[in-house]
C-alpha cells in the first residue's frame, strides 16, 4: 500500500470516528444534535465513502477492463 492510499485511509477513518465522537458527546451535553453537527457528520461520511468507495469502483473497473482485453486478445489467435 502507498503512502498516499494510507493517509486517505487514515483520514477516512478518523472522519467517521471524528463525526460519530462528536455526535456522542453533543447528545450528553445537549441531549440533543444539533444541525451543525448533523451536516458535518453528513459531510464526513460523504467523503469517506467516496475514499474508500473510488478506489474499489477503479479496482473493479481494471479487473473488468483487463479481463475483456484478454478475451479480444486471445480470441483472433484460434487455430
């Protein structure tokens, strides 16, 4: 794994844990959330399942891609 994957990864994750943390201690000092608080958890989950999302959307892409170059590749060379 690059670097630069492991950072996004870090960051995705400590989004989530972030939102969900802040949510917490908003709900036991206000017994309430408030709407601030609700678009930034909103937000941060957008942007971490985009982290996470893209990257298996591109790998997926790839294993499709190669695995139809492959069959137009070997398919002109029956005997």
């Amino acid at each position: 794994m690059s670097a630069k994957r492991a950072v996004q990864y870090a960051c995705a994750v400590l989004l989530i844990i972030s939102s969900i943390a802040l949510a917490f201690i908003q709900v036991l000092d206000l017994q309430d959330v408030a709407n601030g608080t609700l678009m930034y958890i909103a937000q941060a989950f957008l942007l971490a399942g985009s982290i996470f999302g893209l990257d298996y959307y591109i790998q997926k892409l790839n294993r499709f891609i190669d695995a139809h170059t492959t069959k137009s590749n070997t398919a002109g060379y029956k005997e």
